[in-house]
C-alpha cells in the first residue's frame, strides 16, 4: 500500500499552532506586548480599531530588528530568546518557542516596521496568510511598530466566535492589566478607534501601580507584606478581610513578572483567609512570585499561563502564612507559627515538588475533606427531629389555659413575629408560620414582574450615584445585556473600562445599595451567560428581590407586618420564594388538638 503519511506544508503548521495561541485579539495583543517587553521596550502604544478584529498596532521604543533578523522573525521556531534546550530550564525572556510571529502572520495580515538604535533607515515586512513579502527600507522612529489587520480574514469559524468591540475591548484591558500590574517601569497608552484609554506612565513602585490600574480606592485599603524563604521571595498586597469581592477576579498572581494560573497559588489565598471572611466571598489579593528560572518549567502550554513548580508545597504555605499574619497584624491578633521555614528545611523537601502534603491538603480542601465526620445516618435525623418527649407534651397539655392570654387578638392583616425571623397567624384552618424573608422576596418578585408585564414600573433615579469598580470583562457583560437589565428598571452607563455607575432602580428596590446590585447582576449574568432574555430577567428579579427583602433577624415593624399580611391574603397560592424555599407551613387545627392529647 501506498504511504499515507505526509509531513505538511508550514502554511498549515502555522495555522495550526495559532490555534493554540492566538484565540482573539486579546492573545495577539498579548504575544506583541511580551515582545516588546523583551525587547527591552520602556513605553509602549497600543492601537486598536473595532476591538482589535480589524486593527491592533504595537508600537515600542525598545532594541529594533535589522533588516536580516527582520526576515526571519516571522519564519516558524525563529527566536533570539533561546539557543540550545539547556535554555529551556532557564527561561528568563516572555517568548521561547518563536511561534508567536508566524501563528500571527498566517490567520491575520501582518507587518512589522522596526529600526534599530544605531541604524538610519527603518525596514518593513508584511506577511498575509503566510505569503511573506520584505523587508525594505522604509522611515521610521526607533524601536519596533507590529500591525496586524483583520484577524482571521481567512478563517471564518474563527472569525464568527469573535465578540463585539465591546467584550473583545474589555478582554484586551484585562489582558494589559496583567502585563503591566507587575511592571511599574513601563509606561502604556491604549487608544479605541482614536480615542484615549488606559494611560500609565513609569510608576515608582508596585503598590504604585495597582494605584495607577485599580485607583486610589482600592489601593488605599490594601495591606501588605513581603518575605524571602530560600531562593523564593514572596510579595503581596491584600485586602483586610473587610474588603471582599464577589469573584476571585481581583486576584492576580505574578511569577517573575509574568501572569500566571495556579490552582495551589489560588487555594493559598483562599486558605490565608479562612474563617477571616465567608467562604462565598473572595479577597482581594495581588501576589508577586519571584524565583530563579531553573525552579520552575513554563514550557507547559503555548499561552505559558500554566506553570510547573519544583516546590510547590513551599509556595503555598509560604503564600498562606504570609496573608493569615498580615490579617492578624491587622486585627491585633497573634501571628501563627511559622509553617514555611519549616517547609523549606525539611529533609523531604526534593521530593514534594507534585503531591506533597500541602498538595494533598489542597486536595483535600477542593474535592472534600477526608477527615470530616460521616454524614448522619437516617436513625439519627430522625430522632433529631422527633417533635418532643413525653413529659413535655404532658407540661404542655396542664398550660393550656394560659395560651390564650399570651398570643394577641389576632386581626385580620396582623401576625405576631417571632425570633425577628418567622410571623405567625391564625388562619381558617388552624395557624400558620410565615418566614419573612422568603415571604417579602416573593412579594417584591411578584410585583416587579407585574410592572414589568402591565408596563407600570416606577423608576428612581439615584439621587447620589455611585461609581462601582470591576473588572472589564464584567463591564462588558453588564454593556451586554444592558437592554434586559433596562426592562427591570436598572440603568447605568460606563466611566470606562473598569467603571459603571448605576443611574437608577425600580422604587420598589429603593433600598438597596448601588455596590450590592451591581455585584448581585455580575455574578447573575456570569452564571446566567447562555440565558435567553425573559428567562435572564426572571433570575435577576429574583436576585434583586432576595437582596432587597427584609432580612432573617431583622425586627419588622407593625406597618411592614401588616402590609405582608394583606398580601398573603391576596396571594394564599404563593408557596415559594423564586429561589424555591417554601413561604410557609401550615399546623391545621384538627394536628394541634391531636398534638395537645385533646383528641384520641
Ligand atoms: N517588538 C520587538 N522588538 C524587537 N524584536 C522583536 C520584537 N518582536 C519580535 N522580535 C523578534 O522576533 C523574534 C520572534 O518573535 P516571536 O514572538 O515569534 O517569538 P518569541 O518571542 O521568540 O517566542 P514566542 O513564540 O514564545 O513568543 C523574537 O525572538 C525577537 O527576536
Ligand atoms: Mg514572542
């Protein structure tokens, strides 16, 4: 038979490998950036029209290209970064695998004008779906200029699962967020379509830096730390426990000057806060990992966000410790003991590097706890949950006569509240128990809803808005469905990437604060991605309506008591919250006179 095994052609090599690399123009704007940055580049600019789909410029003043490095900078494997594989267990440089060029030039149409500081004349290379034509001469300032026109111009599947400006816009902020937060010396411009975005200049320091990307708000509240243990050093700014988001998308954590994605590092975090803050809560946390090149491998996936470390074990306790202490000192509390020198000095040390204690612990930690007691057997449960014993039923039967001076006269829209948390009333066929939270979010639900349908709703503007800080992405997912949230009496606009300001709410939400609805609708419309528009609306009613119900242990004055009593009455079918938990439960009559021995 015939050989059917061929080697292909390095137009599809290339396109092959830009699948893995180059998924939106956020990662394109990313591989030009680490470029440039090693390139030695203090100030950069960062050109985009139509949210990067049909233009991204990089423009750096760092070494250049002559015109012969210029002519093989966008061959596949062309890369001045490394030399031999020894190189590759001490990569200290972005880029390695000399992809980045030939995957861009191969699904997009690429130049690149670059001039090195001694030269007088500046040269140009264009590739376009891998046909390469350059360099010549050409003006041009010192330093390198990358444009990249019409991304995925010849692949269309590609082209399609693109997103409007807007999201491709937020990712690409995002994206620079993490290329410039561990780099206070460089400076960046952004420009949209002509107009100005981010703009940082050379900051004195790191703290310096999450002011110039997060704001003074942010910054200001921030605590921080630093240590060193053996060749790792470990320095990290964090939120005091009262400072909670609603995501982990404010936590950023850097390996020698590069972002990176570590379940160990995030479970670190995680755990320093532990019993500090609610386990649905996340801190704010900016860690910044620095350690020699040869203690860690990179060379784990194209976009090199994955890490391998050799000790792992070391970097989260180092990472845990670091925070629960600064968290102490800020409470006043007593430091732990120190875990990491320990860590650090055991003999076992070598060998912990994938699945050392800590490891498992994590483990542990994220896929449920080994030591936890059993869950109770169905004996137990019920047996905690048998109503009363003998003797206090007998008690219960003798004090029957003084019931009926405690409980009030019961009117018809009066319940009396018990524990701040449940109303009871009489009811036709005996008593009822409401709980009041359950109660009033169904009641605010029912009635968002029928505004909405009857075209009634009264809106509230907010007299002082308040600007609410996230994270661009989640500003483009608000953007997104600003028409749904529109329906619902919820406008806002943007301040920019990282900004929104809520401008109004329904009345019937007046209540709650503007940072609370916000947060309540990003994490809705997270989880709520595939929702189709009612079926969105309909949740984050929900939502809104749990947020701004009367709350479980909070006292009810009459006037609130009497307004959910004469809804009930109108809505004896409500049996449920929107979330699903039951309104109320009924004790019928003929229960209680079985219950009181008053019938056999
Ligand atoms: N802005 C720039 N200034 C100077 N030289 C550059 C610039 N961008 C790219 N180069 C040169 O072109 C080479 C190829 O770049 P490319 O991004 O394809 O590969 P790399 O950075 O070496 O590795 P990786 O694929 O991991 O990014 C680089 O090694 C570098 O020598
Ligand atoms: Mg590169």
């Amino acid at each position: 038979m015939a050989s059917v095994i061929r080697v292909l052609d390095q137009a599809v090599a290339n396109r092959i490998a830009a699948g893995e690399v180059i998924e939106r123009p956020a990662s394109i704007v990313k591989e030009l950036v680490e470029n440039s940055i090693d390139a030695g580049a203090r100030n950069l600019v960062v050109q985009l029209e139509d949210g990067g789909k049909r233009l991204i410029r990089v423009t750096d003043d760092g070494r250049g290209m002559s015109p012969e490095d210029l002519a093989i900078c966008v061959l596949p494997h062309a890369t001045s970064k490394i030399a031999d594989v020894d190189d590759l267990f001490r990569i200290s440089s972005f880029g390695f695998r000399g992809e980045a060029l030939p995957s861009i030039g191969s699904i997009a149409e690429l130049t690149i004008l670059s001039r090195e500081p001694g030269s007088e004349l500046a040269s140009r290379i264009r590739c376009s779906g891998g046909t390469i034509e350059g360099p010549v001469a050409a003006g041009g300032p010192t330093g390198t200029s990358v444009t990249v026109r019409d991304l995925f111009f010849n692949v269309p599947a590609r082209r399609k699962f693109l997103k409007e400006a807007r999201s491709e816009l937020a990712q690409i902020v995002e994206t620079l967020t993490r290329l410039f937060l561990p780099h206070p010396e460089l400076g960046l411009k952004l420009e949209h379509e002509q107009k100005k975005g981010m703009d940082i200049r050379e900051d004195s320091s790191r703290l310096a830096r999450i002011r110039s990307l997060f704001g003074e708000e942010l910054a200001s509240r921030l605590l921080s730390a630093d240590r060193t243990i053996g060749t790792l050093r470990i320095e990290a700014y964090f939120g005091p426990a009262s400072l909670t988001k609603r995501t982990s998308e404010y936590q950023y954590v850097f390996l020698n000057g590069r972002f990176i994605r570590d379940k160990a590092a995030s479970f670190a975090i995680k755990d320093g806060y532990a019993g500090q803050i609610m386990p649905k809560d996340h801190p704010v946390a900016f860690v910044f990992l620095t350690m020699p090149p040869d203690q860690f491998d990179v060379n784990v996936h194209p976009t090199k966000t994955e890490v391998r470390f050799r000790e792992r074990d070391l970097l989260v306790v180092g990472i845990r410790e670091m925070l629960r202490n600064g968290l102490a000192r800020e409470n006043g509390s007593r430091p732990i003991a120190d875990q990491a020198t320990r860590v650090a000095e055991s003999p076992r040390r070598e060998s912990r590097d994938t699945r050392g204690d800590v490891y498992a612990e994590m483990e542990r930690e994220l896929f449920g706890r080994v030591g936890d007691p059993p869950p109770p057997t169905a004996a137990e449960i019920a047996r905690a949950r048998e109503p009363e014993s003998t003797t206090t039923r007998r008690t219960a039967h003798r004090c029957h006569s003084l019931v009926g001076s405690v409980m009030p006269e019961p009117t018809s829209h009066s319940a009396l509240q018990i524990h701040r948390s449940y109303l009871l009333r009489e009811s036709p066929q005996g008593l009822e128990i409401l709980d009041q939270h359950a109660l009033h979010e169904r009641k605010l639900f029912d009635e968002w809803l029928a505004r909405i349908d009857s075209a009634t709703l009264e809106v509230q503007g907010l007299l002082h808005p308040e600007p609410v800080d996230l994270a661009p992405a989640e500003v483009a997912l608000l953007s997104d469905r600003q028409l749904e949230l529109e329906r619902l009496g919820v406008t806002f606009t943007t301040l920019g990437p990282r900004t929104v300001l809520l401008q109004s709410l329904p009345r019937l939400l007046a209540k709650v604060t503007p940072s609370e609805v916000i947060e309540d609708l990003v994490v809705r419309l997270k989880e709520g991605a595939a929702l189709g528009s009612d079926s969105l609306v309909r949740e984050v009613a929900a939502d809104l309506a749990c947020r701004a119900a009367v709350k479980f242990g909070q006292v009810l004055p009459a006037a609130e008591i009497a307004a959910l009593m004469a809804w009930r009455e109108r809505n004896p079918g409500a049996k449920n919250c929107p979330h699903g938990r039951p309104v109320a439960l009924h004790l019928d009559l003929r229960d209680l006179e079985q219950l009181f021995d008053r019938k056999k």
